[in-house]
C-alpha cells in the first residue's frame, strides 16, 4: 500500500493536462456559461421593457441549434440530392460542405455583447468622429408598422462607417443583423462581428449549393421576424454615386414572402451622407485600372498612417471632427400591400417573371433611398463648385448660389439638413471643410478647386447628384 510508483514525466504531464481539461470542460465551462446566459437574459430583459423592444426568438436562439436547423432544412436536403448528381460527389462529402457554409453564415447573436459594448462602442466612435444627427424621419409611417413585421433596413452605402452609424441610431428601437462581406472573416474581427448578429456573405459566389444555404438562412431569418439591414448596392460607391442594384438577397426575401402569412414584410429606405468619407481616396483609387491594387500589408499601413497623423494632430490641438453625418429614416414599403396593389404574387412566378419583379420593387426601393439621402454642408458645396471647378469663386457667390440649389431642392422635397438651422453657418462648414483638406484653396478671397483634386470634389457631389439630376432641367440650370 505504502509503495512508491515511478511513472515517467511525459506521463505525469499527459495526466495532468487531461485532468486539467475534464475540470474546465465539466466544472468551469458550465459555469462560466450559466453566468454569461443569466447577464445575457437580464439585458435582454432590461432591453424589453426600456426600450420596448421585442428582440425575436429567432435571433436568440442558440447558434447550434440554428445550424442544425439549417442543415436538415428540407430544400438544403434536396439541393445536396441534386448536387451529389450533379456533381457526382459522395452525399458525405458534400453534407460537411453544406455544414461548413451553415457555420459560416449563421451569426451567434450576443445580447450582452450587442447592447453593452456594441451600442456604447458604435456611440463613442460615431460621435467622436462625427457630428452625428438624425436627420428626417417619418415617424407616422414607421410608428404604424405591425410590430409583428420582419423589417428590413435597405441603405446606400457610403462607408464601412454606414454599420456603426446605423446601428447606434436603431439601437433604441431594434438589434440589426447585417449581411457582411468577405472583409469582415478576418481574424478576431469575426467572432465580434458574429456575436453582433451579423451574417456572413460571399460576394459572386458561383456554388449553386452556398447559394442555396445562404437563401435559406435568410428565408429563415426573414420568416423568423429578424430585422435585417441589407445594401441593394452590394458594395461601398467607389465614385459617390448611388450604384445599380444587386437583388440576390432582396430576391431570396420576396420569393418565399406569403402576403396571407403572419409576418408582413417591411422595407425602410435610409439615405446617409457624411461630409467626409475615411476611404474616400481609397475608392478613388479603384477607378483607375492602372493603379496597382494594394494588398492588406498596405491597408494596414495607410490605416497606421491614418491614426497617427490624426494622434499628432491631436496632441498639438490641431484636430477637427469630420464633419456632419447624418442618417434619414423614409417610408416604409409594406410587401403585403404591394403585391394586392400590383396584383403580384412572388411565389407563383417563374424564374424569368420573378426577376422583373423583384427588379421592379429594387428600382422602386432604390427611388425611395436616392430621395431620403441627406444633403450636407460639403456635398453642398462640392455641387456649387463642380459647376466651375476651374474658375475662382468669391464666398458671396459661393453662397448665393448655394442658397438657390438648396431651395430648388427643398421645393421637390430633398431633405437638406442645415446646422444652426443657419444656411450661412452650413456653407461655411462646407467649405471649412474643403479647405482643411486642401481640396479648396483661398486665396485674396477667392476659392478655387486645388490642381489634382478635381475627383475627390465630384466624389462628394456625387453623393446628391441623384436629387440634382432630378431638379427641371431649366431650374438646374438656372
């Protein structure tokens, strides 16, 4: 009983790590777990009754238990049939395919996470880099919608900055879920990003089998009451510009949508704008085919670059906000009443037909956000200068004909936010800004536009373009 056991030290480590593991894994996990659910369940409480929002069950329901949802859907199960013929692939092979995708796709939303850090993350840094406002609203419509309506926020997209924007102003209203591009599986952003209840997308993926995932998940989503926010663009403008549509999810939405269902199906337009854009030259840039495209070694740098030239001018006082950003909220397009009004029914409808279709309610939606995108001091006088980007133009002509492109556009219902509620206050920031950029340069009390930088003015003026080219022909000119 008393004797001595020897046991190499390979072993006594081996032991050891084995304990080490069945006492985290039966012990400590549990328990770390029971209080991360119970800090989870009180802000969602607290969340219910502050704000009066109804966070779905949907979008609580744990990630495995969605994930398995997915895979055994009947119409993913008969999309891996089909492939395995197709193909001629062993089902097991393409079955750890199909729960590779679902573990890509599904997002494992974390209330704590979304509401603590999230909100208060996304407040701090919109703020600190903007002056952030809420511009129109309009409130009756959104006020009317069924609380029972899966809701879908359609977005121009501007910046990666449209994300935190966005989703700090619903944050008192609703817990968006994005679709997010590849940029986004980056390691660690994607386990935040995930816990935030985004969703994972590959852009132009050509698997019959992903894509079939994919809409799944969003049908899913969507008939589960998860309010969405979605960029019909598909990606950042690289010129300013409002971009055609891309319908792949708004299509994935509509050809499962059952107007006699539970869930009606909302869109929302938002138009935001921002006096400036942190990647515009970046977009700039892919403009030109020439130019060599630069790897992430080279974003990571320019991005070193960006917060140490912004740290130094800090330190010596010299640092500004940039600028106004502002987010307009339009009415609301309730899918039920559309398809009575237009006498369409998306389930019904062939490949070719359900095609017009959607493209019909992506133009209609596209229409929407171009009239609810918020016209901004820069944006402002970008368009005034573009109209004689090569001529000196003193301030007071700067104004006088920015106060008439700003009542032409008021007089066809743009949205035009003006500071102070003072339109001479607006034209002056716009053209602070401008100027601190070197874009604009004065001089004896001309502004002229600065040799070269010609593009990065058009950029802004482009962002309201779409509500200019939209003015009387004689008015515009005028």
């Amino acid at each position: 009983m008393g004797a001595t056991v020897t046991m190499p030290m390979w072993l006594v480590v081996a032991l050891g790590c084995l304990s080490a593991a069945a006492v985290l894994q039966f012990f400590l996990l549990p328990g770390v777990r029971w209080f991360f659910r119970r800090k989870m369940n009180r802000v969602i409480d607290e969340v219910n009754t502050r704000f009066n929002i109804e966070i779905p069950e949907f979008k609580v329901t744990r990630r495995q238990v969605l994930i398995d949802r997915l895979f055994h859907d009947e119409k993913v199960q008969a999309a891996v049939a089909q492939y395995c013929a197709a193909q001629q692939l062993p089902r097991s092979e393409v079955l750890r395919r199909v729960d590779r995708y679902a573990r890509e796709i599904v997002p494992s939303f974390n209330a704590y996470a979304y509401f603590r850090w999230g909100y208060r993350i996304a407040k701090y840094y919109a703020r600190w880099l903007y002056r952030v406002r809420l511009g129109y609203t309009d409130g009756a419509a959104l006020a009317a919608i069924n609380p029972h309506s899966s809701v879908v926020f359609v977005m121009n997209h501007r910046s990666n900055m449209d994300y935190v924007l966005v989703a700090f102003l619903a944050a008192e209203r609703t817990a968006l879920s994005y679709a997010v591009g590849e940029w986004a599986r980056i390691w660690p952003l994607h386990s935040l990003i995930r816990s935030m209840g985004a969703y994972f997308v590959r852009r132009n993926s050509g698997d019959a089998l992903y894509r079939t995932v994919l809409q799944r998940y969003v049908q899913m989503a969507t008939e589960g009451g998860v309010p969405q926010a979605v960029y019909p663009e598909g990606g950042l403008s690289n010129d300013g510009r409002l971009r055609a549509p891309r319908l792949g999810l708004l299509d994935y939405m509509l050809r499962a949508f059952n107007p006699q269902g539970g869930r009606d199906l909302v869109f929302i337009p938002v138009g935001i704008n921002y006096d400036r854009v942190l990647e515009d030259r970046t977009l700039l840039r892919k403009l030109d085919a020439t130019l060599p495209r630069r790897g992430f070694a080279a974003a990571m740098v320019t991005l070193a670059s960006f917060f140490a030239r912004n740290a130094w001018l800090m330190a010596t006082g010299r640092w500004y906000r940039y600028g106004y950003a502002c987010v307009n909220f339009g009415r609301p397009l309730s899918m039920r009443d559309y398809v009575a009004r237009e006498g369409v029914d998306f389930r019904a409808l062939d490949e070719a037909a359900r095609h017009r279709a959607v493209q019909a309610v992506g133009q209609t939606l596209m229409h929407a956000i171009r009239d609810v995108i918020p016209v901004l001091p820069v944006s402002l006088v970008a368009t005034v200068l573009m109209r004689g980007w090569d001529m000196a133009h003193s301030e007071i002509d700067l104004k006088t004909k920015a106060y008439e492109i700003v009542r032409q556009l008021e007089g066809a219902g743009a949205h035009v936010y003006v500071p102070r509620s003072d339109l001479d206050y607006a034209i002056g920031v716009g053209l602070r800004m401008l100027t601190l950029r070197n874009i604009v340069r004065e001089q004896d009390g001309l502004y002229r536009v600065v040799a070269g930088e010609r593009l990065l003015l058009e950029y802004y003026a482009n962002a309201i373009a779409p509500l200019v080219d939209a003015l009387p022909a004689a008015r515009r000119e005028r």
